[in-house]
C-alpha cells in the first residue's frame, strides 16, 4: 500500500477515519471507520450514501451499540490498520486497475467495502437497511464516467497558481477547500442552486449576483457550488470550473501610493482572463462600488465592468437586499452585468432539514449528543423569540452556543478537587516552613501527608477524566432555552418549582404594594401565568389593559409592583408620558424620524426602549391626551405584536404587558363617595358607574381600538380601610429607610389614625399622604437628628400627644 497512489481526497478519508477511531478510543482502524471516513469527506461516494439514508449519525449509534467505547488512548499517527482494513484496500487497487485508473479514490474504497461482506462496515449498512445494489450501480456509473484525469485534479490544483501569482495572494480556493471537507454540508437551496448554474452556463451576462437577508445563506449556496464541481457532481460545461474567493480588503491594504490598487486589481484580471475555468467569487460585492477610489482613481466596479460586459472574466457576487438597493440599483450600468438571485429565508420545515444535516458537524465538534427536541426547539424558540435575525443563522447559532455551554460546565474542575489541590498547597507551605526551621521530623510528616494526598487527587481527577469520557453529553431543549434566555432575557426555560409557586402566589405579592384593586390584580396575575405556560397567543403581547379610575389609587403603583414582581425590578417598566405626544408630528419619536430629518440614527423612544429590554412592562400614562395618530401605532402592536420602527427594522412586542391608564370618567367614581369594593349592596351601583365610564371610553376611542384591549378595569375609590392599610405600606417603606441608615423606628398605633385625620379629602387618593408623612413626620424627625436628640443605633419611638407627632427614644 503506497499513500503515493492515493488522491488528497482519499487521504482526507482516511484521516477522518483516525480521528473517529481515537474519538471511540478503539485503538485501531476498522472497515467501520473507513465508512465514517467516507461520509465525512462528503464527496461523490457520501452523497450516494445520504441518497440511500445512510448519515455518519446512523453509522456511530450503530458502532456504539456494536463495539461500545474502548478505552485505548492513543495519538491518531499510532493507529494501526485491521488485517481486513488493509485487505480493503488491495481490493480498491484493483478496483482502480478494473477501471484503467492510476490513482485510489474514495469512490473505489466504497466499492471494495461494499463486497467486504463479512467486514463490520458492511454489516452495519445492511443492519440500516441501505440498498446495497443501487449503490454499487450508481458508483460504478460514476467510476465509468469519470476519466483518471478527472478524479486526480488533486494533484494538479497547485498548477494553476503558477502562472497567476497575484491571484494565489489575494484570494481564497473554495474548491479545494471544499475538497478538503473545508466547509459544512449543505442542505436544500436545491432551487436556488440549480438558477445559479443556469446563470453560469450563459453565453453572456453569466455573472449570478445572489441577494437575500443577513443569515439566510447566501455564502452557504456558493460553498455548496463549490462542494458539487469538487465531487463532480455538475454539468459538463461547468466540471472543470474552480471558484476563487477574492478578498478585496487584502487587495486594498498596503496600497500606499495612488494607482497600486488598481494595478493589484488590473493584474489579477489579467490573470482570471487568461484562465477560462476560474470563477470569481466577491461576497459583500457592494463594496467593490467606491472601493481604492481616492481622488483621480479608479474604483474597483468602474475596472470590473469592461470584462464582465465582454464576457473575460465570471464572477459571482453576495450582497443584502438593502446594500443592492442602495448601491448596485443606482449603478445601472454595474447592474445589467449581473443576474439577481433571491435567497428567501428558509422555512421552518427547511431550516429542520439544514439543522438535521449539521448535527453530525456540531456533535463532533462539541463532542456532545444533540437531541431532536433540542434541534426543533431551536427552530420554533428563534422564531418566537428572536425576530431580529434570520433563519437558519439564528438557530444553528443557538444549537452551536447549547453544545458549547453543555461542553464548558463538565469541564469546570469540581468543587471537591479544588478544596483537595488548596490542601495539598498549605501543606507544601507548611513543609517548607518546617525545612527552613529545622523542624525535620514535622517536615517528613507534612512530607508523607503531601504524598497521599497527591496520589488521592490523582485517582479522584482520573476517575472524573473517564466518567466525562465515557458519559455521552446530551443537548436538550431546556438547554436551547437557557441560551435564548441569557440571549433576550426573556424567560422561556422550564418553570422551576420556586418559580411555579411564585407565580401562583403573584396576587399575594401584588397586593403587599396594592391595596384592593382585585379586578385589576386578578387579570393582570392571570394574564402573565397564561404567558408563562405558554398559552398565551404567540402573535400578540401577554397582555394589553386599560386602567381607569381617580387620581391616586394604584393604578402606575400596580405597574410598578407588577415590574418588581414578575420582571426583577422597577426599572423594567417603560414609562411613556403621554401628554408628551399631543402634537402630530410628535408620534415619529415613538417609532424614529424618517431617513432625512433630524433624530433618524436614534431611534423611536418605545421601540429602541422595547428592542433592548423585550420582556418588560410599558406604561402608557394619561392614554387619552394622545394624538389619534399615535392610536394607529397602537393598533398594529396590540393585534399583532410586533411594530416596525423609522429604520425598517421590525421590534418585538410579542413579550410585553401594555398598560394604559386614563382619567376618563374620573368623576363619575368621586361620586360614589361610600361604595365598598365588591360589597353586596353597592355591586350595582358600581356596575351602573362602570357602563357610564365605558360609554365616555366609548365617546374617546374608536371601536377598533378598545376592541383589541384585552381588559379595561375600573379601579374603585379608595375607603378609610384602605388608606390604612396603604399608610401602612408607606410607614413600613420608611422604616426600611431609616434602618439602613442605623436607625430602628417603632410607629404608635395612634400615628395612623391622626394621620388620616389630617387628610380631610380623600378624592386625591393615597398621594396626599405622602406630603402628610413628609410634612408631620419626616421634616420634624431630621430636626431632631441634627439637634442630637436622636442617637443612631438606638431604637426609636413614634407617638402623639396634644402638640402633634413627637419622637422618644427607647432601650
């Protein structure tokens, strides 16, 4: 056997046959990972072997189950082949000399392997039920096809930089790469694919310019362009074509003096030109418009166009939609020398197969096992969660960062190991102190000591090492989820029991900041467990409501209380003033001016403030001093949760509660002085108020508007009970105040009475208590503290006498 008879691509087969037998620590090379080799180089044999259902994935379930793991730790260079692995390979030189051919390729491996009947690999593709006869058949259909020139253009790729120097320096073979089982395999565009090769095959005008979104895959398509002339796998026209990725930054740099880019660019021309079977390929192309074109220069496009209007030079270009919009449109002339080819966003049906066929690439590289749950939901969590982005980039990014973050945490040292090594530090010091003291006999001790410890640590590590070794990592859907999580700061992970039995307890929370108000507690409470077990509505917000009712009684407090509780913190409320937004023109700073004026670059205020913190509360105060305008915004984000900003870029309220809050009807609630909260007698009378406020609702706002709210709430005035229980809150709120500041305060159950006495009028709500607490309590107690009657960490004691509030401290 001479590795001097066999192709780069056979070598790259055997290759990958080392590494997956040192991944399964075997020890040797078996016609079973031969077979691996070959579905990993992922030429022409591959595809015959995908054709027939027959993946790498398949193959290793099937070795594991087969061999299982050894626990041979070799280096890749010291694995031997099996005496069959090396008949196998005999048998594929004369498979070479059957079919007058020189040189070994994978192809003539395939076909020896298949009549190895008695070998592992041959055993396990009929255990797969793959039809043996039609791939023999369709093997030797390519072998008699394929001339000995063709399958050796290994050999000779290196022959055709010799006379282009200019061109080996500033661009890339994807070919070769491709050859080289550089790239990751691709899956679908079979559409796209086959409208770039109908482009290439033209007589004139052969220049395919593919144009798609950020992520789609338009790089991708050209990989797969290259992948199919490398395997043969391409019409005849176009077989012995080789695609050159040019770098236009490397032939930009070190360009000091005027005319040496356009030299640089001139000579490589030249050098495609005089080479019939190179295509270019220029991904960004629209950076080739402007590109070295300093003052009395010319750009790159301007050099270009000549040889792409005769026909001297192919080249395939890569750009977004917008780029070509903005430059390639508005230069005609570059235009018509190129064929658009829209690359769509792959469905999610697609994007399943795309992620189905890189597994095998994700799970070697992560050495991890990724499920299917994990796989579909990457899909539906990126398309739910992750708007912003692109299919299938967004969810083979999150499929990549799970296998990751799977893979980092069993490799973090445990916590029992590092105590052991801290250990094993101390008593070195400690020996070397003894040394250095002349203690010899405690020295040996600590010497002794040092050494079992060391070889206890050893066995502890080894026995980790092979646990992690042997145990398979597995990437499942919750941990797709973390990564979306860490990614949006929405939560989507499975609800912890801490987490469920906080959700069901959310009233009760709510409610040590809200007084009363349960309609409003009950229907915010319920919308956001509906939202979290996701049964809400994917294509609207978790919820939109409408708070009415008088001044001071709860209604921004229970936005607040809601942000705290559900959300971490107030400050994941976004408040929006809106009298602010009266005027007409004032709505564009809700979404961003348009391009031209003044503002474009920063953005609208809700959807720049939305787009960074998309799992939030929006407070939308004083709703019906706003422009009607601002309402047609509205409409779009309540139906369909989602809103495009002055920028075209489509924000995300699909996560978001919407609270609005209005004064309408105000003083039909101050009317019903004495009405309880759900009190038997009253009910009607708050029944008959509420239709009143609905009727002015109504009179304000369009049907089409109050029709997608899902709840409007009346909030009932507050009673003398509950202005206690809210003095309550605001003392305790104060009492925390002065305990960080060291000082322990007791309030008298009298203060609470004489305080609601000095609010005579309660049709302001709760708000006049707080200047009442400022006014008799908190200006006289600073008094007293910088008069020196109050002495921190003592406690204090608030009461009333006949001359108001006074102040005792207490033991």
């Amino acid at each position: 056997m001479s590795n001097g008879r066999f192709t780069e691509r056979t070598q790259t087969v055997i290759l990958e046959a080392r590494k997956e037998s040192r991944d399964f620590k075997h020890g040797y090379i078996g016609t079973e990972h031969i077979l691996l080799g070959i579905l990993n180089e992922g030429g022409y044999a591959a595809s015959v072997l995908n054709k027939n259902n027959i993946y790498s994935k398949d193959i290793r379930e099937k070795i594991e189950s087969y061999l299982g793991y050894g626990e041979i730790e070799v280096l890749s260079s010291d694995l031997l082949l099996t005496p069959r692995t090396k008949h196998l390979l005999d048998v594929s030189f004369e498979e070479v000399k059957n079919f007058n051919h020189k040189y070994v390729n994978p192809e003539h491996i395939l076909l020896s392997l298949l009549k190895e009947e008695d070998g592992v690999a041959y055993t396990i593709l009929t255990q797969l039920q793959a039809d043996i006869k039609s791939i023999k058949n369709d093997i030797y259909t390519f072998l008699e096809e394929k001339d000995d020139e063709v399958l050796i253009q290994d050999e000779e790729e290196e022959d055709i930089f010799d006379n282009m120097p200019n061109l080996k320096k500033y661009s890339v073979n994807m070919t070769k790469i491709a050859k080289e089982c550089g790239y990751d395999p691709v899956i679908g565009r079979d559409k796209e694919t086959q409208r770039v090769l109908e482009i290439l095959c033209r007589r004139v005008k052969n220049n395919p310019c593919l144009i798609g979104e950020p992520g789609v895959g338009k790089t991708a398509v050209v990989e797969g362009l290259a992948q199919k002339i490398s395997s043969g796998n391409i019409p005849e026209i176009l077989r012995d074509k080789q695609i050159f990725s040019l770098d236009l930054t490397n032939i930009i740099a070190g360009a000091k003096y005027r005319g040496e880019f356009e030299d640089r660019l001139k000579k490589i021309v030249e050098e495609v030109k005089g080479n019939k079977n190179i295509i270019l390929f220029i991904d960004e192309i629209h950076t080739i418009i402007g590109a070295g074109g300093a003052e009395g220069a010319i750009d790159a496009s301007n050099i270009l166009k000549p040889s792409l209007a005769r026909g001297d030079i192919q080249c395939i270009g890569a750009t977004t939609i917008d780029e070509y919009r903005k430059y390639i449109e508005k230069d005609s002339a570059l235009e018509r020398r190129f064929q658009p080819v829209t690359i769509g966003e792959p469905t999610k049906e697609e994007t399943l197969r795309i992620l189905m066929g890189l597994r095998d690439k994700y799970e070697a590289h992560h050495r991890t096992k990724i499920t299917d749950d994990a796989i579909n939901a990457a899909i539906e969590m990126s398309d739910r969660y992750i708007v912003d982005r692109f299919m299938p980039d967004k969810a083979i990014d999150l499929i990549d960062e799970a296998s990751a973050k799977v893979r980092i945490e069993t490799l973090v040292t445990p916590t029992d190991l590092k105590d052991l090594e801290e250990e094993i530090q101390v008593i070195i010091k400690e020996k070397e102190e003894s040394i250095r003291i002349q203690e010899f006999e405690k020295a040996a001790s600590l010497r002794d000591e040092e050494k079992r410890l060391k070889k206890e640590l050893n066995n502890r590590l080894g026995a980790w090492n092979r646990n992690n070794s042997v145990n398979t990592l597995v990437v499942q859907a919750e941990d797709i989820a973390k990564v979306v999580s860490s990614w949006t700061n929405i939560p989507v992970e499975r609800i912890t029991e801490k987490e469920s039995e906080r959700l069901l307890k959310l009233e009760e929370r709510l409610h040590k900041r809200v007084v009363g108000q349960e309609d409003a507690v009950t229907s915010i409470a319920r919308a956001i467990r509906r939202a979290r077990v996701g049964l809400q509505d994917p294509n609207r917000p978790i919820g939109s409501f409408i708070f009415l009712g008088p001044t001071g009684v709860g209604k921004s407090e229970l936005c607040k209380a809601l942000a705290e509780a559900v959300f971490g913190e107030e400050n994941n409320m976004i408040r929006i003033d809106m009298s602010e937004y009266m005027e007409k023109h004032s709505v564009s700073r809700l979404i961003g001016a348009p391009p031209g004026y003044i503002g474009y670059e920063e953005g609208g205020q809700l959807t720049e403030a939305v787009r960074r913190r998309p799992y939030s509360v929006i407070l939308l105060d004083e709703i019906e001093k706003a422009h009607s305008d601002v309402f047609n915004i509205l409409l779009q984000i309540l139906e369909d949760g989602r809103l495009t900003d002055g920028k075209g870029k489509v924000v995300n309220f699909k996560n978001t509660i919407i609270i609005m809050t209005s004064n309408l009807g105000a003083h039909s609630i101050n009317k019903q002085r004495n009405m309880g909260f759900l009190n038997s007698d009253k009910k009607e009378d708050y029944d008959s108020m509420k239709e009143k406020i609905l009727e002015d609702l109504k009179k304000n706002f369009k049907p089409e508007f109050l029709n997608r709210i899902d709840d409007t709430i009346v909030f009932h005035k507050l009673e003398r009970n509950d202005m206690k229980n809210i003095l309550d809150v605001m003392l305790n709120d104060m009492k925390y105040r002065l305990e960080k500041n060291d000082m322990k305060v007791v309030f008298k159950e009298d203060i609470k009475d004489y305080l609601l006495n000095k609010c005579k009028d309660n049709e302001y709500g709760a708000r006049p208590f707080r200047r009442i607490i400022t006014k008799e309590i908190e200006d006289k107690l600073s008094e007293e503290i910088l008069r020196g009657n109050v002495i921190k960490g003592e406690s204090l004691e608030v009461f009333v006498d006949s001359s108001g509030v006074e102040f005792k401290n207490i033991s």
